[in-house]
C-alpha cells in the first residue's frame, strides 16, 4: 500500500509514530494510500527546522522570494493535471473542478508575486525638525497553517503563498483525508529556490495540531474547517500568545427575489448547490423564495436534479463526483433522513443512488427538501453535502432576516432584477461574502476571505491586503540624522515645533 509521511528540512521523512490513518479513492472506495499521523515530537522537530530557516529566508529581499513565488506558480502549471488528478483521487471533485480549484490556490501565488510592492512602508518627512518617520512589515517567524479536506491544493495556497512571500516559514498540517497535494506542492516550492524549511508538511490530526496551537516557535496560525475546531483552534492558539485567523462552517442562502430572472436562479442554484456533491463552504444549502416564487423554483429544480449525472471523478460526463469517506456519505444521508423525520417535503431523494461499477464508491445522488422551517435542525445546521434545501418567506424583510439571523455567515446571495433591493441587502445582511446575481461570491485573490459569525474567528481575513497584514508585524521608525542632537536635554513631552 502506497505510504504518505511528511516533508521536512527539504525532503520526505518517514513518521516515526507508528499510527496512520487511510485515505481512500472515493470513485471507488478503496483504500488508496495510508498516512502517517505525526507524534508530538515529531511535529515539535518540524517547527524547530522551520524555525533554523526563518532567519536567512526573512533576510532575503523580497525581490528574491517573489522569484521563488513565480517559479513555484509556473512549475504548478506545468504539472496542473497531475495536481488536479491528486484532487480528484483523494477529494473526489470532478476532474474539471479539481482543476479549477488548483487554478483558484495559484491565482493567491500570483498575488504573492507581487510582495515587494505589498510590503512596501509608508514614509513621512520632517514629521518635526529634522525628523523622519517610516513604517515597514516584518515577517512574523514560524507560522502553521490547518486546512480542512475540500480543497487540498487551494486553501493551503491562501496560506503558504502570502506567508511564506512575507518571508516566514511555514509548518502545514494538511487534511488527513487528502494529504498528497500538501507533500507534493512542498517538492515544488523547494524546486522554484524556496530553501529547505522554509515550507515544511507534518501530516497527522489533534496530536500534531495541538503542538503547533502551543509550541512558542509558533507565532501565527491559520485554520480553516469546521467550527467547532475553529472556535477550538481560535481559543487555544490565543491562550497560547498567537496571532490566530481560523475559518469555520457555513450555511449559505441564496435568495430568488419574485422578480428574480428564473432560468438564472436555477442554474446558479445547480452549480452552487451540488457543485463539488455541496463540499464547499462558500455552496448554496438554502433558496430563500421570496413571495410565491417558491412553486415554479422548485418544479424547475426537480428535473435538473434528477438528471445530474453523478459519476466518478476522472469521467468527462460527471456534473457530480462522490463524497469524501463513506463516514461522510453516511453523515450526510442521516440528515437527509432527519430532514423527513422534521416533516421537510422530500421533493428529490438522492439517497438510494447506485453506480454500476462503482458500488463502493461513496455517491449520493442530489437531494432537494421542500416547506423548510428555520427551527429544523436541517436548516440550522450545515449538511455540505448535494442536499438543497428550499425555504418560503413572505417578503425581503423576512428573507434578508432569516440569512442575517443565522448562526453561520460566510456567504450569501440575492438573485433579483431590483437594484434598490440588492443594494438594501447587500447594505444590511450580516454576512461576510455577498453575492448579488452571482451564486458563489468568493473574493479573487487580491481581495481577501471571510465570513463573519460563527463562520470566522480573528480579525484578519484569508489572502490579499488583509492575508499581508496577518503574516506581517508593523514596525515603526522615528529617526533623526541632522547635524548631531542640538544642545540641550529636553524634559517635557516633544510636540511640533
Ligand atoms: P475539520 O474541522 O474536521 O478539519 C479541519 C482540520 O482540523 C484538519 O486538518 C483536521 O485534521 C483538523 N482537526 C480535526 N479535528 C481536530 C481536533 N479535534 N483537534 C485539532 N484539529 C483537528 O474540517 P473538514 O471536515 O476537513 O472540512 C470541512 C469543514 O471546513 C466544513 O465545515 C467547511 O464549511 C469548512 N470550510 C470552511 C472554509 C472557510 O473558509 N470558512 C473553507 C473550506 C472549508
């Protein structure tokens, strides 16, 4: 059985502890591989070799490491399809949107090409007489980043990219479930000139992150996942002194205003509610039907889920590929369960969807529940799975209220022809990500990632001005180089003269 461990100081190191967890092919569900889960020690080593390298690669101008960036951004390109193909086989996204979610991590490399002029200071002359003022952003030391199964290329890339350009080290503790992208971008980030340690991947789970939420070399942490993890991450690495971003779960509403152009809703509800079987943070789980609309939403959903074509991930004709494990499959089929159990109009059930040739493999067919009520647990909770729930609201007020009042707030959308509308909404709605006629809107890479609510934890957001400001301390200089201090002490406090 194929073996993946950890790569650290610049080159594969076998795990010591003698624990693994499996990854599986989800097409076909068979084990694939079995991961190494770092012992304590082990992660402790990691950050010490990160932390042997921070010095030279913080020294190194910002010119230089931005070379490494571009370098790093060609050779993913050059070997995009074995990348992507990494993401299909472990995640089990479709081929096209594994491919895609690789090009979405690289479009953070380019940004990070850009450092010199990102890190570029503020200077003020003759702030008094004969004084300067200049601000520059150091880079931090050993940072960690946590990043969750969905996109094992990508949200990595919001990290690595931005810290490691600001000139830190990175320690990554990928996802257990699909941990081969992590090892595999560390080969190409030493072969694009990034010295030895400066990125290094320790693979395991709460053995390995609890080492870097406490080790005092650690000086930042970035985590995305589920909130639970997220508040505990938050917590802990704080307690610990750190500065901490950490992004959790979400339930995304898409609201379909009565004037809403039809045919556009429902085809953004398809792509964003079972795009990726739903395995998004930023998917649509809930349409809000505004004023009536919620009859003609729903009978023209219907027949466009039932002839999604689900199907392994490496197949060109596959809309949909399957979950990640079967205990995720297993989870999501539960709620589709509950959501009957609550009295929700099962209008489309995907749960008894069976792959001839791939009996094993982890698929659901797309669900759609009808006449959801905000106080089901179907509708408070996140599934992230192609499971769409549809919910009626009289009027925007109540609409806008429903996605304000929920307990997540990472994204939402409103689909309307109305621009007083969507401006109100876009205004008022307590979420961090808004969508007006656009599904998914997540921020390109020069804006930066976040939600608000239980969805996000820290005050710095993933990627662009915000991802500099995370991964850089401001420093201040107040200087003065005239002919020598003029005579005479001063004892009072020093104003403009
Ligand atoms: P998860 O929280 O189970 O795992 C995320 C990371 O935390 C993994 O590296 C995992 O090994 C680690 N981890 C798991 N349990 C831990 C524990 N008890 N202690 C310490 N570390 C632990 O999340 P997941 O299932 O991999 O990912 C799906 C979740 O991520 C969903 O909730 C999704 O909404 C969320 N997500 C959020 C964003 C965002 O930006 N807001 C983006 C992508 C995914």
């Amino acid at each position: 059985m194929n073996e993946i461990h950890h790569f650290i100081g610049g080159k594969k190191v076998t795990g010591k502890s003698g624990r693994f967890g499996p990854v599986y092919n989800p097409s076909t569900g068979e084990q694939s591989s079995k991961v190494a889960l770092a012992s304590a020690a082990e992660t402790a080593a990691a950050i010490a070799d990160s932390e042997a390298a921070f010095r030279g690669w913080a020294a190194t101008p910002a010119i230089t490491r931005a070379r490494v960036m571009f370098k790093f951004k060609a050779l993913c390109e050059a070997n995009i399809e074995e990348l992507a193909t990494m993401v299909a086989n472990e995640h089990g996204k479709v081929l096209s949107d594994a491919r895609g979610s690789v090009i979405r991590g690289l479009e953070v490399v380019e940004f990070a090409c850009g450092i010199p002029h990102l890190l570029k200071g503020e200077f003020s002359d003759n702030v008094s007489a004969g004084i300067d003022m200049y601000s520059m952003r150091k880079p931090l030391g050993v940072c960690a980043g946590i990043t969750p199964f969905n996109f094992p290329a990508m949200v990595p890339m919001w990290m690595f990219a931005v810290s490691i350009a600001c000139g830190n080290t990175f320690v990554l503790k990928p996802s257990e479930k699909d941990p081969s992208l992590a090892i595999r971008m560390a080969e190409l980030m030493l072969e694009a000139g990034a010295p030895a340690g400066v990125l290094n991947v320790v693979n395991g789970d709460k053995e390995a992150v609890d080492v870097l939420l406490s080790d005092p070399l650690v000086k930042a942490v970035s985590f995305v996942g589920s909130t639970p993890i997220a508040r505990y991450v938050y917590a802990t690495a704080a307690a610990n002194g750190k500065r901490v971003q950490a992004m959790g779960g979400a339930k995304n509403h898409m609201i379909v205003m009565p004037d809403a152009d039809l045919d556009k809703a429902v085809d953004a509800l398809m792509g964003a509610g079972y795009g990726s079987a739903g395995e998004r943070c930023m998917a649509v789980s809930v349409a809000v039907a505004v004023g009536g609309v919620g009859d003609e939403l729903v009978e023209r959903l219907k027949p466009r889920i039932e002839s999604l074509k689900v199907g392994p991930s490496l197949s060109a004709d596959s809309d949909m590929g399957p979950l990640v494990t079967r205990e995720h499959m297993e989870k999501v089929r539960g709620y589709i369960d509950l959501g009957v159990k609550e009295g929700a109009k099962l209008a489309v059930d995907g749960r008894d969807l069976r792959l001839q040739g791939y009996e094993n493999g982890f698929f659901l067919g797309g669900s759609l529940f009808d006449e959801v009520k905000t106080d089901m647990r179907i509708y408070k909770e996140e599934i992230f799975g192609p499971v769409l729930s549809v919910v009626r609201s009289n009027s925007f007020d109540e609409a806008l209220a429903m996605a304000t009042d929920h307990e997540f707030g990472n994204g939402v959308a409103i689909f309307t022809r109305d621009g007083d509308a969507a401006r109100a909404f876009a205004d008022n709605v307590e979420v961090g990500m808004v969508g007006v006629n656009v599904p998914i809107p997540v921020p390109l890479a020069f804006h930066s990632f976040g939600g608000w609510k239980a969805s996000a934890f820290g005050d710095h957001n993933q990627h662009g001005p915000d991802g500099v400001r995370f991964y850089t301390k401001l420093k201040t200089v107040t200087s003065r180089w005239p002919t020598g201090i003029r005579a005479g002490a001063e004892f009072i406090m020093p104003t403009h003269k």
